[in-house]
C-alpha cells in the first residue's frame, strides 16, 4: 500500500510517496520477453521486462556497472547499481537474457505514438544477468593472432629453405 502524490513523468504518470506499508509477500512477476526494438515503444516505459541480447562492453563505475547490449540492430544499456550486488564477470560476445525496468527517452519531440531511441534496461538484481551462450571461441583478435603466427612461421620456413639452397650454390 502507497501514499503519496500522482506525478507526471517523462512516459507515463508516477505516484511520488510518502509512505508505503507492506501487507504481505508474494512472488515478483515475470518480466514481459520481448525484442529490443519492440521495447523502444513508450508503453513499455517502467514496466519490467526482459530480452535477450548480446553483450558488447561492460563499464564499472563508482555508483554502478554498465552493460553496453545488442539485440539485432538496436544497441541499449542495462545498468546494475553497485548497493544491490556485484555483477558476475561476463566477457564481451556472451548472450544473455536481461531483465529489468525499462526506462525510454527520446531527443525528439514527445508524441505519445511515437517510437523512442533510446532504451535503458534498470537490473534489479545480479540474478537479472542470465547467461545463455558463451562467447565464441574465434574471436576477431584471436583470428588475427593466429593468421599472423602461421604468417610469420611460413616466411620463417621459406627464409630457411632460401638461405640452405644459397649454401649449396656456394659449395659447387
């Protein structure tokens, strides 16, 4: 139970409280799965969903820890605040499913069918990150070191088979 005053948000209207009572305990309610791009429409703003996406980057900062995702051409954020728990250690190329608050803005004028640019996922909790594929083994950098190896180690070869053949020229 809230008390407090409706507000206007950016989205939808907010109750900003006063005081809140617990009356009981239940279970949270699953997130809404759904695509990225699909998130982007306003009326999804606060509410709680998941997707799956591929993890780009992480960035870790004071007050929390940023994901940079993507889910097929949209790129968006989650971010972990550090008070709720340290996020586990996921490499760039892991796909996940994320789950949170969806928190939509745009830079154009509001209108209120108009889809949104930017999505920003708010986790709840570590257990928001789930990983459900490891990043590939073949790696663009991995790629390029073994290419490069294999390079060298031919032109290494090839320098030693043309320096035995000059030696024999030179004996008879």
């Amino acid at each position: 139970e809230v008390e407090g005053w409706p507000r206007a948000g950016k989205m939808k209207p907010f109750i900003q409280a006063s005081g809140e009572d617990i009356l009981g305990h239940q279970a949270s309610p699953p997130p809404l799965m759904s695509p990225a791009a699909k998130l982007l429409d306003s009326r999804f703003e606060s509410e709680l969903v998941a997707c799956e996406a591929e993890l780009i980057n992480v960035f870790r900062g004071a007050d929390g820890t940023t994901f940079e995702l993507r889910d097929g051409p949209v790129v968006f954020r989650g971010w972990l605040d550090l008070s709720v728990g340290l996020p586990p250690d996921f490499k760039p190329g892991s796909k996940l499913r994320v789950s949170g608050i969806a928190q939509i803005t745009s830079i154009g004028a509001f209108s209120p069918l108009q889809e949104e640019d930017k999505l920003l996922l708010r986790l709840r909790a570590p257990a928001d990150l789930v990983l459900l594929k490891m990043p590939p083994w073949w790696t663009p950098q991995r790629v390029t070191g073994i290419f490069s190896a294999i390079l060298s180690a031919t032109l290494i070869l090839m320098a030693g088979i043309y320096q035995r053949g000059r030696t024999k020229r030179k004996r008879k």
